[in-house]
C-alpha cells in the first residue's frame, strides 16, 4: 500500500460499516488514505500507516449524511417557536420572515451564518451535508444563496418553489422561477425541489416547477405531505424525484408507492417535534419495503437543529425503528436520497474506495446513541480524509 497521509485508526470495539459484505465488524480497524478508505478488516491484519490513531475500544461509523438542510438563512424565529409551544399551529406563512431578514443580510453574512451552521453539524459527526436555497424568492437573491451555499455543502438544491413571495401573483411566480431563476442558479446547483402543500405550491404548480428542472438536468427533491394528506408523495414517485421528504401524513396508496419506487422517503423528526406534528409513520414505511432517510431539516423555523444525533434517538425511541435500522438511515439512506451511496467517494459506507468521512463515539456500540438520549458522544471525526475532531 502507498502509505503517503495514510492514518491506521484502530482499536475499534465495533466498525459498523453498513457494506453488506463487511456487516458490521468487532476489533476492527480502517485505514484513511487521503480522501479516501484505503483498507478495513480486523485490527490484528492491519497494515501499517503514516499515523496511527488508538480509539481504544470505541465504536465508529460512517459520517452522517445530512440530506436536508435549509442554511442559507439570516435572522431568528424564537418568538414564533415559544407562540407555537403555546398552542398556535405552524404554517408555511413563517418562511416570509426568514425571506425579509436574508433579504436584507449581505453575502459575508450569509455565508458567516452558514460557516457556523456547517461546523456546528460537523463537530456532531455530519460530515456530508445538502443545504437549500429557498430564503431569497427573487431571481437576484435566489442565485444569491445558491452561489454561497455551493461554497460550504456537499450537494445544492434549488428552492425556489418555497413559498410564493408575499404581494405576488402565483401562476407568474412559477413562470418566474420555471424561467429566469432557474437560469440563474443552473450553475450553482444539482437539484430542484417544491413545496408541494396547501398554502404553498398545488399539484399542477409543483408539476410545473419540477418538470422545468428536470429539462435542465436538475436531479428532483419534493417537500410533500408535510401538514396533511395531499398529491406531494406521489408527485415524486411519478415523477422520479430521488426522495420526499416529511411524509408525516401518508395514506396506504403514498406508502404503497413509495415501496414500489426508487424514491427515498425522507423523514425529519426533529421538525416534527418542532412543529407539534404527529411523528411520521417510519416503521410502516419500513415494513412495506420503502427506503427511509433521517434527515434534520435544520432551518431556523421549523426545526432548528442540526443533531443527527437527536433524529436517531428519536426514531428509535418514538418512531419504532431498532438503531441498526436508524444509523442506516442517518447514513447510508441520506447517501441514497442524494444519489451518493454507490461508487468510488460514495459516502454513508465505509468499505474500500468509499470517501473517508467517520464518525468514532465515545461509547463501545452505536445503541448508545438511543441508550443515552441527549448525551454527547461524538468523540471524533474525519471528513474526506481530515481529522475534524
Ligand atoms: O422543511 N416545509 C417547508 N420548508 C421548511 C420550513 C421552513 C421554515 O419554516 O422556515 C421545512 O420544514
């Protein structure tokens, strides 16, 4: 083996690897060779390296995979969050006030508050991370967060279609961003995304919105069934979206259709939390033979967290998954709804060839992460090779 900036981290108790071959391994060590895992197997056949890191009986995994994010943001929301904790429901109409305070944020700004956001993820192990635009909602400040985002995230999607801008006319607001804001973001961004809700964007507007995108190459995300029952689910398993993402309210024919389908259903229990929504139904997803991803939904509305941690813990204690099924889905489902879980750099992995993001917990086993609810445990990470804690 080449061993320029390679580092042996061994002496790890468990090594979920979430490769089918691999399993998951006991006594196991990996060696991270620039980006990149270069070896894995059990620590009595490890080779040597550059460096060499003991986590003396520690359990590790792959880094989280954080596949939906809203951090392109300025301003705060904690008067809307104390009203809703006192009874008042949560509506799409709150995104107008993160609209105005972006709007009015310089680039340097912006770009501060996303910084702070992304390594506030990656010190809680997130080390692959999309992020939206969806808080400018005019074509100069849409490419706007779409150029500052692509600086900090693994993966950019196009939010344009988040709310219709306050005082504007709908049908010509998906003109607009079917056109000229589509345009404008094309280089910054890998995916397009609508809300697809009451109060927001209906079927045919969503349609619109998501069809534009895909003719311009643009991978497809949808916001559905976030608020209730409504066309969101089956708008992106017809039209081939990688994930939806919410499902909180699904009928039998949405989770039917997601078992049948390529497209991740993507849960955000934090947001559901937040929002004092019922917790979407993850073992039913499961049970059918859908592919689940956690994702935090960090924005400063909705769910303002950026703790994979806190999503996992929750999923096993209130949603029925066990944490086998829940790691899986905090990694290597987030992987899948971004289209990253396959191939060299593939990421959620730790196998070979896969990108060397890992996650060491100060804990012999991942069951911890439910075990101890609310205890800090990351102990170490590396991103792309890159000791980061
Ligand atoms: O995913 N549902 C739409 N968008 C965000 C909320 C954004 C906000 O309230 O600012 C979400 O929950």
């Amino acid at each position: 083996m080449n061993s320029t900036n390679s580092t042996l981290v061994t002496g790890i108790a468990e090594l979920t690897t979430n490769d089918p071959e691999l399993g998951v391994l006991r006594d196991a060590a990996l060696v991270l060779e620039g980006d990149r895992v270069a070896w894995i197997g059990a620590a009595a056949h490890a080779p040597v390296a550059d460096d060499r890191v003991d986590v003396a009986g520690r359990a590790a995994l792959p880094g989280w995979v954080d596949s939906h994010t809203h951090l392109v943001f300025a301003g705060d929301r904690t008067a809307e969050f104390e009203a809703r904790m006192s009874g008042k429901p949560y509506t799409a109409g709150g995104i107008a006030v993160t609209v105005a305070a972006t709007r009015e944020a310089s680039d340097e700004e912006l770009l501060a508050n996303l910084r702070r956001h992304t390594e506030e993820a990656l010190r809680q192990g997130t080390t692959c991370l999309e992020t939206k635009t969806g808080y400018g909602l005019s074509v100069a400040d849409e490419a706007r967060s779409a150029g500052i985002a692509a600086q900090l995230a693994d993966e950019v999607t196009f939010l344009g279609a988040h709310l219709v801008p306050p005082g504007a006319d709908a049908e010509s607001y998906v003109d607009l961003v079917c056109g000229e804001m589509l345009d404008a973001v094309a280089g910054s961004v890998g995916w397009a995304d609508v809300f697809c809700e009451t109060g927001a964007f209906d079927e045919a507007q969503s349609a619109r919105v998501l069809e534009a995108a895909a003719r311009r190459g643009l991978g497809l995300r949808v916001h559905g069934n976030q608020l209730g029952e409504g066309p969101g689910v089956r708008l992106a398993v017809e039209l081939g979206a990688a994930s939806v993402d919410h499902c909180t309210y699904l009928s039998e024919s949405d989770v039917e259709a997601l078992a049948g389908s390529d497209t991740v259903a993507t849960l955000l229990p934090a947001c559901d939390l937040s929002t004092r929504q019922p917790l979407a139904p993850a073992r039913r997803l499961l049970d059918a033979g859908a592919t689940v991803a956690l994702a935090s939904n960090a924005n400063p509305g909705s769910s303002y967290t950026t703790s994979m941690a806190f999503c996992v813990t929750t999923a096993v204690l209130q949603m029925g998954l066990s944490v086998a099924e829940a790691v899986w889905s905090a990694t290597a489902g987030g992987a899948r709804a971004l289209r990253r879980d396959s191939g060299d750099g593939a990421v959620g992995v730790l196998r070979q060839g896969a990108r060397a993001d890992l996650q060491v917990l100060d804990a012999p086993s991942v069951t911890h992460l439910a075990y101890r609810p609310g205890v800090p445990l990351t102990w170490a990470v590396w991103r792309e090779g890159g000791r980061r804690r």
